[in-house]
C-alpha cells in the first residue's frame, strides 16, 4: 500500500521530475513510500 501527501521540504531532497531529477528546498513537493505489515520503505520525493 502506498501512503503519500504534500510535504515542504525544509530540506534539500533530490525529486524527480517528467525531465530527469533536480534538488528542492524551501517548496511543496509531492512525497509517498510503500508500507507494509512489516515496515515502511524509504520516501520518494516528485515535483
């Protein structure tokens, strides 16, 4: 199951884009993980 939202980023996190990937910070940017019974993986960041 997938578990996303708007989130700022106050930090600098790499985000991928339809052109490749780029760093944000200091904007909204679009973040979702998998998540399971067993845990929860690792953010993904888009923009």
């Amino acid at each position: 199951m997938f578990s996303g939202g708007n989130w700022f980023a106050w930090f600098p996190v790499r985000v991928r884009t339809k052109r490749g990937e780029r760093w944000a910070w200091l904007e909204n940017v679009w973040r979702d993980r998998t998540v399971t019974a067993y845990g929860a993986g690792p953010y993904r960041y888009y923009a």
